[in-house]
C-alpha cells in the first residue's frame, strides 16, 4: 500500500511541475526600433542572427520611419528577454564593415524595465 501512495505522490508532484513549468514560458511579441540601418543588407542581417539565437520563433521587419527602422519579434520567455534581443541586436556586425557594430535599439521611455 505504501508503495502504491508513493507512487501516486511521485505521479501528482511529475504533473504539478509539468504545469508550472508549462507555464513559465510563454511566447511574447515585442516590437524593437532600430536606427543606423542604411542599406539593403541591414535588416536580413539582423533578422537572421535573431533567428540564430536561442528562444526566437519570428523576426519581422515591420516599418521605417526617418532613421528608424521597426522589427516585431516573437520570443519564449523562458529561453530570452528583451535586454537579451536588444543586445544581440547592437552586437551585430554591419553589412559593410563586420568590423563595426552599428545598429542601436532606441529605448522606450514608457517601457517598464524587464527583469533579467
């Protein structure tokens, strides 16, 4: 019998973890403003280290406006954040110059801060 009740808890506890984990990632869409983008190569080179990193599901080039171009960005919360994608955006190197990292995210004064 006791071995029986064990095995129920251990069965109850497997599935209580499950569903908090199941819950802990959820898919985000962000938008991201990026300047510094001046030719055509900008925005693939971009999307593509996106893609290329962990927890990114969907990289949209998705207006300009002036120097600013917009991305919209679906991401796992549980694999990455916002600073994490912001960061791996202005780490990318120019279509020109892969000596130079160009691009810089503009950040968002009405945003709240993202927890790392």
């Amino acid at each position: 019998m006791k071995i029986m009740l064990g095995g129920i808890l251990c069965l109850l506890l497997s599935c209580v973890t499950d569903a908090a984990f199941a819950q802990a990632d959820t898919a985000k869409t962000i938008t991201v403003k990026v300047t510094n983008l001046h030719c055509n190569n900008d925005m693939p080179t971009i999307k593509k280290r996106l893609l290329n990193s962990e927890g990114i599901d969907e990289v949209s080039f998705t207006g300009i406006s002036g120097q600013m171009s917009t991305f919209t960005i679906v991401y796992h919360t549980s694999a990455t954040g916002r600073q994490e994608i912001e960061k791996t955006i202005e780490a990318t190197p120019g279509c020109d110059n892969k000596e130079e990292t160009p691009y810089r995210v503009k950040q968002d004064k009405n945003r709240k801060k993202e927890r790392p």
